[in-house]
C-alpha cells in the first residue's frame, strides 16, 4: 500500500475541513463560503478514489495478466462507483461539518442546499482525480500488464507490449 499517498489525502482532508470552517464560512460573499465545500468534497473524493488505487494490486508470486486479444478487466466500472460513492458522502461530510454554528444562521436556503450540491460535484470529480494523478501502486500494475512470459512445447518467451 502507498502509505505515503493515502496520508497525503487524508491531509488534504483535513485542511480542507479546517480551511472550510475558520476561513471560508465566515466571509461575507456568499461565492466565497461555497468554496469550502468544493474542497471538501474534492479532497474527499481525492482520499476515497485514491485509497482504492493505493491498494496492493497484484500477489507476491503471481502477477495475472490478460490474453494478448483482449484486455479482461476494465478500470471505469469501479471509477464510477466510487465517484457515485464519494457524490453521496461528501454532502454528509459537509453537513456534519458546517453544524448549527451562529455563523449559518443569516446563510439561505439556496446556500445551504448549494454547498450540498457543490460538495457532492466535487466528490464525484475528486475520486477521478488519482486516475490522473495515480499512487505508485497503480503505476506499477499498469507497467506490469505490459510484460508477457510464458512457455509452450517449442520454448518460453518474454514480451513487453506497447499500445497506440
């Protein structure tokens, strides 16, 4: 596990956190208080999506690898759960946060139920986020699906294969 990008995220939780409550919620435009929780939701979804992909990938003494015709598993269908995951969390996260302070009390209905909103997109966006910025895990278990080795009644071969 890549220990070091799993608590980088859970950092950047808490920053955003700390930054929504003593910074951003008591400014007084309200465009200025809905970016707390974008950040909350996106460092959420940022930690959720990129604990995923921290992950240990592949065994000790096995690494799986796909047939040459076809690749047999598919990255997006577990990007989107998270992304749906971390969408529906992240609001939660926010409302805990926010609570009932004298600082909510003037905001509108329109904010409050804005910063819900907000946070829920920048959840869904955050757990997309690693696949671009990827923990070293992810990397290596991409570089090693490009490696082939196998044995056959004529030999054993050893292949890298490259994609364009």
């Amino acid at each position: 596990m890549d220990w070091i990008y799993v608590s980088g995220a859970l950092l950047a939780d808490a920053g955003a956190i700390a930054l929504d409550s003593l910074f951003f919620q008591v400014q007084p435009s309200a465009a200025a208080r809905l970016v707390g929780p974008s950040l909350v939701g996106l460092s959420w979804g940022f930690t959720l999506g990129g604990s995923y992909l921290a992950l240990p990938k592949c065994s000790r003494d096995f690494v799986a690898s796909t047939s040459h015709e076809a690749d047999g598993h598919l990255d997006w269908p577990i990007a989107v759960s998270l992304s749906l995951l971390t969408a529906a969390t992240a609001p939660v996260i926010v409302g805990v946060e926010t609570g009932q302070g004298n600082v909510t009390l003037p905001w509108s209905t329109t904010e409050r139920s804005m910063r819900l909103i907000l946070a829920g997109t920048g959840g869904a966006l955050g757990a997309l986020l690693p696949y671009l910025l990827p923990p070293k895990t992810w990397r290596a278990a991409k570089e090693l699906e490009h490696l082939r080795a196998g044995a056959d009644a004529h030999g054993a071969f050893v292949g890298y294969t490259i994609r364009f």
